[in-house]
C-alpha cells in the first residue's frame, strides 16, 4: 500500500510542477532567448511569473526549456548506461570466466569513486556541450548499472525456466532474448527511473560550475549558474531553479517506486 500511495504522490507532484509552467509558457508565449535590458533582474509580476534574468529574458520560458534539456540529456545518458550495462554487466553475468573478472573488476575500480567525482572528471577531460554531457553522465552511472546488470543475469541464469529452455535445445541468444531480458526488464527500468533524479542534479551541478551546457543552450545548471551571479538582488531565479530541481529529483524518485510497486510479481 505505501508503494502506491508514492506511486500517486509522485504523478501528483509532477502535475504540480508540469501544470503551472505550461501554462505559463502557453499564456505567456515567450522566447527563452529574447533579452529586454530594461527588466533585467526583475521580480514575479503578470508579464513574467516568475521575472527575468539578468538579461532581462522570462525565468519562466527559460525554467521550462531548461527542464526539458535536463531532463532529455539525463533521459539519454541513461538509455546509454544501460544500454552498456546490458551489453557488459548482463554478457558477463551470463558468460562468467574470465570475461566476468575483467568487467567486474573494472565496474568495482570506478565504482570506488562517488558519481559527481567521476563526472566531474569525465567531463573535465571531454569538455563541455550537450553530447559531451550525455558521455559524461553516461560514463558515471555506467558502474552501477554493469553490476546490476550482472546480478540480475547471474541470478536468473540457473532460474527454472532458463535450464527449461537450454534442456529443450534453445540456443544461447534464443534463450538471452526470450527468456533472460524479459526477465530483468522490469528491475533495469526501475533502477533506471530512480538513477534519472540523481542524473538531473549531476547536471545541474557541472553546467553550474561551467563544466556541462553553454550558452545559448539553457538548462538546470545554466539557470543556477546565471541565479548565482546576483544571488541577493534576484533570488527568484535560482530559488525557482532549486525548487524545480528538487521537486523533480522527488516526484521521480515517488514514480519509481509505484513502478516497483506495479512491476513487483509477489505483490501482484
């Protein structure tokens, strides 16, 4: 029961974010990018909600372009860390020998540092830019997910129905496609939906020190990083920032676990 009462807390606190920015934007069709000097560092009123940068551009229109280029670099770097994870920590799982001791043991060497350490370093050495962020963040969840990956796949490789399938004469990739990946499917995305909160703050993090997304593109750690600049004369602009941020980091973490909820066979 409590996992579905976060399953809908969590739909309910996106609605609360998502509702009230896309009506903004739909009311007030303005330009992300458009700059008026003379309402530099405005505050909240009917022409701009939740004012204007230091640029004199509309926090609102930019708060709702950069959430979705968080949320769609976050949403990519993750589809690739999984993507690897699979094709790594699941191989190697399956595989076992001397392939399962290289990866792991790789996995185990990044897996020693925190996420944002290895981004940081990741994205020092590829530089910034929208793809160099996908990498990155790529390259940080990567660890996590091969020994997921590889767990789930050491675990179900004895299952009854995997030996079923081998005793009939299934082949190995008959048996990896039909009766392995459906199986850990479930527990990927989840893990995967819980990374994408952490994933989104990470950004936030390197475009806010200068390391991730460059103007003209906006995000999260873009918007952060222009709030910075006047923190006491305009608080509005990060504050409306590091709600978004927090409020996302929580709803996504809530809908995850009403997918866990809804994926789990021994609830159902």
């Amino acid at each position: 029961m409590a996992a579905s009462i976060a399953g809908r807390a969590g739909l309910l606190l996106a609605a609360a974010l998502a509702v009230p920015l896309s009506l903004a934007v739909l009311l007030l069709p303005l330009d992300p990018s458009a700059m008026d000097l003379g309402q530099a560092w405005a505050g909240p009123s009917a022409a701009h909600p939740l004012g204007c940068d230091g640029l004199g551009r509309d926090v609102a229109a930019r708060l709702v372009a950069g959430t979705g280029t968080s949320f769609a670099i976050a949403g990519l770097a993750l589809a690739l860390a999984v993507g690897l994870g699979i094709a790594s920590g699941g191989v190697a799982g399956w595989i076992g020998g001397r392939t399962d001791t290289v990866v792991l043991r790789l996995a185990d060497l990044l897996h020693g540092f925190p996420e944002l350490s290895l981004a940081i370093v990741a994205s020092a050495l590829l530089g910034p830019g929208t793809e160099a962020m996908v990498l990155t963040l790529a390259l940080a969840a990567w660890p996590s997910q091969v020994r997921w990956c590889r767990a789930l796949a050491l675990s179900n490789r004895t299952a009854e129905h995997v030996r079923a399938a081998t005793a009939l004469g299934a082949g190995p990739l008959h048996t990896v496609a039909r009766h392995l990946l459906p199986t850990i499917a479930g527990p990927v995305a989840i893990r995967a939906a819980l990374s994408i909160g952490p994933a989104m703050v990470a950004e936030a993090t390197l475009s806010g020190l200068g390391l991730g997304i460059q103007e003209p593109a906006v995000s999260l750690g873009t918007l952060i990083r222009d709030g910075l600049v006047d923190l006491r004369a305009a608080p509005h602009l990060i504050g409306a920032t590091t709600v978004t941020v927090a409020t996302i980091a929580l709803a996504v973490n809530l809908l995850a676990e009403g997918l866990r909820e809804s994926l789990d066979p021994r609830r159902r």
